[in-house]
C-alpha cells in the first residue's frame, strides 16, 4: 500500500485519536469509517461527491449552531410569517 502524508493540527489529531476503536487502529482504518458514515445516496440515486461534502458542512453548521430558524429569516427579511 502506498502511503502519503497530509498535514492536520494538533488538536485535529488528538480529536481522531480520542475515536479510535482499539489502541492501534490505524489513522486510515478511522478515516475510512468515519468517511462511511457521509451519505453515498438515497432511493432516487447517487450523490454526487460534491453534495456529499455540502451535506456534511450543512449538517456541521446545524450542530455548531451556524444557522437561522425560518422565523429568525422572516425577521432578518421583514417578512410577515405564521
């Protein structure tokens, strides 16, 4: 297998180890699960890899609190609402 480097922060890379599954999994065994948990599809087809990596960022924004309810829009854009 070929190997290749990638460069990532510290606390990246203590995040990851924290995740292992058992003291010496590999970096690439716990990437590759993690990568099998992005969606690859649904009942209409395959995503395509750049609306996997948008649903990903999307689903990111929504757990770190980087979005706007519906009402929150209405009021930014003054619109009346329910």
């Amino acid at each position: 297998m070929a190997y290749t480097t990638i460069q990532i922060d510290v606390a990246t890379r203590e995040r990851l180890a924290s995740m292992r599954s058992y003291g010496r999994e590999t970096y690439d065994e716990l990437l590759n699960t993690l990568l099998e948990l992005v969606p690859s599809g649904d009942d209409e087809g395959k995503y395509s890899p750049e609306f996997r990596a948008s649903l990903m960022r999307g689903m990111s924004d929504i757990r770190n609190g980087r979005t706007h309810s519906a009402g929150d829009v209405r009021k930014i854009l003054g619109l009346k609402g329910k």
